[in-house]
C-alpha cells in the first residue's frame, strides 16, 4: 500500500511509533531524540507542526495544528544538521522527508526507518554512550550502558561467541558431553577428516578453542564453554545466564507445572545437555505417523522439525552477556520460547525468511554439524510452513525492548477452532455473523489470546499497522473489543459482557433463558451427566473440536463455570460434574 494519510496516522496509528512535536520557526531539540529512537527500535513517523495532548481521551482534543512559518527552511535545516556531526549515521532518503497539508495547514512529515544491525547505535552528539535513544509506551529513553554495548557488539558480522575467554582452558570441558557430542559428530560425518584430531584441536577446527595470533594466548571461546563446558565454570562466567524448562500442560488445580529442568545439581548445565534433554519432552505427545524409508521407519515430522529449529534459534540468538533466562515452556495450546536479547532483524524481514544473522554463529556451526539446524536463512519458515500445513494459528514472534526478552510462541489451536466460533456467536448473535473474516479473526485470536496488540494482527493478517488499527478502531466503536490504553502502548480484550443489539436478538435468545452455555459445551456437559466423566479424548469423538488445546479451551469454560471439575487418576485427566 501506500504511504498512510496524516488523517488516518492520527486516528488510527500506533502512538509507540508516531511522534507529534510543536514546530513554528526553528526545529525542536528533541526531535533528534526522537530520530534516534525511532532509528534503534522499529522506526516510526515524526510530524513536526502538530501538538499532542497524549492523555486527552477524545480523539478530537488530542491533536492541536499549529502553523509552521517556514517550512521549506526548516527542511533545509534538518538535511544540514542530520548530515552534519550532530547525528551518527543518516538512514534517510529524500523521499523520507516532505511537506504535507492537513487541516489547511502545512505539517512537515519525517519517515524513519528502522536502522540496520550494522548501523545501530544511531547516537547524537558524537558520544553513544550519552546520545543514544530507544522507544517505549512511554516515549523516548535514553538507553543503558548495557543496551549500547549490545548494539554494538551485534554490529559485528563475526558474531559475539567466538572471543577468547581468558583463563578458561580444556580443563573446563566436560568430558563427558564432548564425548557424547563427538560421537554424535561422527554418526552425521564418518569420513570427516576432524574425526582423528584429539579434543583440543577438534574444538579449535570447530570454533570452541581460539589462539590469539599477537599475544600466543590460548583458550575457550564463548562458543566452546556455553556448549560442551562444565556447570561450575560456565556459572563462574555466565552467572547473569539460566536455563529453564516447564511443562505446564494438563495442570492439576494449584500445581504450577508438571516437569521441570532447571540446574540442581544433578546435570552439567551446558547448552549440548540442555538441549538433548528437554527435546524428548518437547515432542513426546506430537504424533508420528508410520513411515518408511527402505525397512527403516521415519519418525521425523514437519513439526518436530519445526520445534527443533525454534530449540535452535533461541540458543544461537540469545544474548549470553545480558541477565536473563532461556526459557522453553510448554502449555497446553502451545509452546512458549523466550531469550535475553533483541532482535539483530526486524520482525518483518525475519518472517520473510532468507536472512539469517545469528547473534552466535559458531554455536550455530556447532549444532548444524549434527544435524540440528537447517540451511543458512531456512529456520523459521521451517517453522512457518509446519505451522501451516497443520492449520494451526501463525506462530506469533514479538521482542519486548524494556525486558530485552524476545519471545516466540507456537500456537496448537486451529486459526477459528470451533469452539471460539461458537462463544462469540452466543456472545455476539448475528453482530458477529455480519462482520468481515479480518474482525472475526480478531476477535477470536483475542478470546483465544486473552489479549492481542495491533502488532501481533499486523502479523496474524499481514497488514500494515494502520491499516489494523482501522479494524480495531471500529470494533472499540462496536463495542466488541476493549480498549486498555498504557501511555504510547494500546492493548485490547474482548467484551465478554457485549450487549446484542434489540434488532440483531433472535426469539431463542430471549425465550430460552437456560444456562449460558454454547453447543460444544451443552454436548460436553450432557455427556458428563449421562457417563458421569469425559476425557480431552472423548470431548474430540463427540464434538467438531479437533485438537486436545483445544478440548482443554472448552472444558475450562465448564470449569470457569463451576459446573465442572478437573479429576486425576495416574497420568490420566478427566472431568466430572462438579459437587
């Protein structure tokens, strides 16, 4: 599409990534600021002659047009000063920079993109340190010491694990996991010359030793320690790091989770171990179907593959030298992944696939030698495809700049299960019935979701922002959605006390006033009357719900109720009617 309207950024932008500034004869000094964070996180527009009241509620009293004397000199202005030494690095082009009308008036309109990797940290006044900015729901900050460092160190095409750790020697290996990893090595390539060279020299062809040729040290790399090093010394070098897995589907009332990894001592909590540990976990309930290759059986699917290669990009993107946890959680409509760090690519173009800039390319190397990895830029539309074959809803990547945590999430729910059609139509009537397939999408990621963003729609529908912000806008209007503004951050929840419209009510809806159930879960509770108990199992066999999530989905709104209750026996879930 095109550029959007002034109008329509006004209505119906996203406020983290618009900027309104007062402009009458001079350049305001902050929009410097204002340029450098829009550069160092996802780019945004800034629109000089234009007042913001940003807590006024009433679209209309929220914009003040001012009048901005002398345009074409302020635009003069501007190219001097961001080619001058003022700002670090120029990312515009002069299609960037215009003079629009609105209102009658004439509004200066300044488009910056998001800075390349190679480029950030965009600073001003000549000192990173000091000059550099971000954006959050709150405006511009000045970034932290360890957010430039970051910036800088992702700079760098070599990647950040392939530095010498001094004083960390061969004697910081675990014997045992370089062990297991060799012969892992050498089942993927039994002709490989590196098969004969001893530890030391087979860790230094891979990338986990290092010799500085100017002074003649020696030791571990970042790589070679994170991967195949003993707990002890890779917690007296990496203390800000930890490595959690939870198991947290099926849930008993009051528990927290069902299975956990995390260090206790009873295993060398390297990356290699990590991993091999907690893949079992991950895909013992994904269902293989029976195939054969010759007389062997393959048990590899598009979706253990596809979590495989989420496995592996939360370990070659994280950031090891920031606090923070890799964390691996696995629900019962999915999976969650979570990394310190931020993204070297916009969400974008990592959607789109082909480039791939990982944070640590030697552990990438590491794990692609043995299989764990596919091609250079192919990671995450492995990820995508499955997801797509399956029908399940787009996996959903998102970084928090203020947590510096990036998140992936794996949905196992259907786009609209039909279950979620059900609530909303006894929620909404014929409202819902009438709406266009992009608002029905929305409001069912939402009640699936809890709470969505415009972002994670732009990427659920691949639409542009405003665009977004136009469907959400009308069903705040509608009264569908709920609208929880956080300064320049907006989330919005469904309406579950939505009132149907007299015109849109039919005769059953106002005769029949018996327990607010929908079919799905009238069937599922009648079942439980006639039998006494039902399985996630049996709720498929008896229902058009199609995936055990989401089984789960249905029968928590029982619960929610408290017509129902969960029951174990074993290892086996089942839910009676409630005392």
């Amino acid at each position: 599409m095109g550029r959007e309207s002034i109008a329509d950024l006004l209505k119906y932008g996203e406020r983290i990534s618009l900027e309104c500034k007062k402009a009458e004869s001079t350049l305001p000094k902050s929009v410097w600021e204002t340029y450098s964070s829009f550069a160092n996180t996802v780019g945004g527009t800034i629109l000089l002659g234009i007042e913001e009241d940003i807590k006024a509620k009433n679209f209309l009293e929220r914009f003040h047009i001012g009048e901005i004397k002398n345009p074409n000199q302020l635009i003069i202005d501007f190219w001097n000063t961001v080619n001058s030494e003022k700002v670090s690095a120029n990312i515009l082009v002069d299609a960037n920079v215009s003079i629009e009308e609105y209102q009658g008036k004439n509004i200066i309109r300044i488009d910056v993109p998001q800075a390349s990797y190679h480029q950030r940290p965009v600073y001003i006044n000549g000192n990173p340190l000091k000059g550099s900015f971000k954006r959050n729901h709150e405006g511009d900050y000045h970034c932290t010491e360890e957010e430039v460092k970051s910036m800088l160190r992702d700079a760098s095409d070599t990647g950040n694990d392939g530095g010498l750790l001094d004083g960390y020697s061969m004697s910081d290996i675990d014997p045992e996991t370089l062990k297991a990893y060799r012969i892992e090595y050498e089942l993927r390539n039994p002709d490989h010359v590196w098969n004969g060279l001893d530890n030391k020299s087979f860790l230094r062809n891979l990338g986990g030793y290092t010799i500085d040729r100017v002074t003649g040290k020696e030791g571990l790399t970042t790589a070679g320690l994170l991967m195949f090093g003993t707990g002890l010394a890779i917690r007296e070098r990496f203390g800000n790091i930890r490595m959690d897995y939870l198991d947290e589907s099926q849930l008993m009332p009051g528990s927290r989770w069902n299975d956990r990894l995390t260090y206790d001592g009873m295993w060398e909590n390297n990356l290699y171990n990590f991993i091999k540990r907690i893949m079992p976990k991950l895909v013992q309930d994904i269902r293989r179907p029976f195939k054969l290759s010759g007389m062997s059986r393959i048990d590899d699917t598009p979706v253990h593959k596809a979590i495989r290669e989420a496995v592996i990009n939360l370990v070659i993107h994280s950031d090891y030298h920031v606090t923070g946890v890799l964390k691996i959680v696995k629900q019962d409509d999915g999976f969650l992944f979570s990394n310190p760090g931020g993204l070297k690519l916009s969400i974008p173009a990592i959607y789109e696939g082909g480039n791939s800039r990982a944070r640590n390319p030697h552990i990438q190397t590491m794990l692609r030698m043995i299989g764990m990895g596919d091609n250079i830029g192919s990671g995450f539309p492995t990820i995508l495809n499955a997801w797509k074959e399956e029908n399940w809803r787009k996996p959903d990547l998102s970084e928090n700049t203020e947590l510096h945590v990036v998140e992936l999430r794996l949905w196992t729910l259907s786009l609209m299960p039909q279950e979620c059609t059900d609530y909303l139509h006894a929620l909404m009537g014929n409202s819902y019935d009438h709406l266009s397939s992009e608002d029905q999408i929305i409001l069912c990621t939402t009640y699936l979701e809890k709470e969505i963003t415009n972002a994670r729609i732009q990427i659920l529908l691949n639409m542009h922002s405003t665009d977004v912000g136009k469907h959400l806008y009308e069903l705040v209007e509608k009264g569908m959605l709920l609208v929880t503004p956080n300064g320049r951050w907006t989330t919005y929840q469904l309406n579950g006390q939505y009132n149907i419209p007299p015109d849109q009510l039919q005769l059953s809806e106002i005769t029949e006033p018996t327990l607010d159930l929908i079919d799905t879960d009238r069937i599922i509770y009648d079942y439980i009357c006639e039998n006494g108990f039902i399985t996630s199992k049996q709720v498929i066999s008896i229902t058009k719900i199609t995936t055990v999530p989401g089984a789960s989905i249905a029968l928590n709104r029982l619960i929610n109720k408290k017509l129902i209750e969960k029951k174990r026996k074993g290892r086996q879930f089942y839910y009676v009617k409630a005392n």
